[in-house]
C-alpha cells in the first residue's frame, strides 16, 4: 500500500469515523426533538381535554341550574293556575247560594263596614228577591241605610253603599279583589300542603 493509499484510507477512515459520529448526534437530536413534540403534544392534548371537561362541566352546571329553574318556574305557574281556578270556584259558589245563605253573606261583608249610612244600591236579579226585613237586618250591623228601589247592573254581586261622594264597594269580586292576597294565601295552604 503507498503512502498515498495510506493517507487516502486514514482520511476516509477519520471521515467515516465522522459521519457516523454526525449522525449519531443527528439520531439522538431527532430522537430528542421528536420525545419533545410528543411530550409537547401530550401536554396540549392534556390541556385542551382539561379545557374541554372544564367547559363541559359549565355547560353541563348551566343546563341544569336551567332545568331546574324551569321546573320551579312551571311548578309555580301550575300552583298559581291552581289557585286562580279556586278563586274562580269560590266565586261562582257565592253566586250561586241560595237566597237566605247569599244575603247572610251580603250581611256578614256588610258587617265589616263597622257603621255608617247612605243608600245600598243592588242589581237587577238582587234587588228582585231582597228579603222583605233587610233593612232591619242592615241596621242590626250599625249601618242607616236606604235601599235603592232602582237597579245598578254594573253591580255583579253584592252591594254598593253610597253616601255623597263616598262609596264602598262590597260586590263579592270587588272584597275578592282586594282580599285576593290573603285568599290565595289560604288557598295555597290548603291546596299544596307538604
């Protein structure tokens, strides 16, 4: 072998001995570079399925905080309805009393009236049918009254008494209206004990 072939074989020699450590770097720094892009990956796809659990779980919160506030919305507007058909009954069931017990009624609302006098005005139906001692029944509840012998049809039930400019109304949807409160409370009691 000539000194030529020498220095040619201990150059390629030294040259492959290179390369190869080149690319034993180049293997490890690819090796290194792609655990880091996984383990990089790994913690977005972590973070992003943190992300998305966090988010579900708001979603999820809201849909049922919603869920229940419907229900609670729907189950107060069923008792409400409810209450309103009671009303209702309540109403048409004092319409509907025979004549002793609806003007024992008249009596009794106008017992609350805690004295006074004026002119009683009825409707048409009322009127008709006054017993015949019902002023005497009206002065026993303190009230000097005198009954109109003409018709207020504007008048649903009960009476109205007037006095100048004063008047009560004690038609029984007027005193319902203003006791609706305290009825509906009772009602509701009654209605949806637990």
């Amino acid at each position: 072998m000539s000194s030529a072939d020498k220095i040619t074989a201990s150059i390629r020699k030294e040259s492959d001995e290179r390369i190869a450590a080149i690319n034993a770097d180049a293997e490890k720094t690819y090796k290194e570079m792609i655990e880091a892009a996984e383990k990089k990956a790994q913690d977005i796809r972590h973070a992003g399925e943190h992300k998305i659990q966090l988010q579900s779980d708001k979603l999820l919160a809201s849909y049922k905080s919603r869920e229940e506030l419907e229900r609670r919305n729907l189950i107060l507007k069923t008792k409400r309805d409810e209450i309103a058909k009671a009303v209702e009954h309540i109403y048409k069931a004092m319409l509907s009393l025979d004549d002793n017990k609806y003007f024992d009624l008249v009596l009794k609302l106008a017992g609350t009236l805690g004295g006074g006098s004026g002119t009683v005005w009825f409707n048409s139906r009322d009127l008709k049918r006054l017993p015949p001692d019902i002023k005497k029944r009206f002065a026993q509840k303190k009230l000097d009254i005198t009954v109109s012998d003409k018709a207020d049809d504007s008048i649903d039930s009960g009476f109205i008494l007037k006095n100048g400019d004063i008047e009560e109304n004690m038609s029984f949807s007027s005193v319902l209206a203003e006791k609706r409160e305290l009825v509906e409370d009772i009602i509701g009691r009654e209605l949806f004990r637990d």
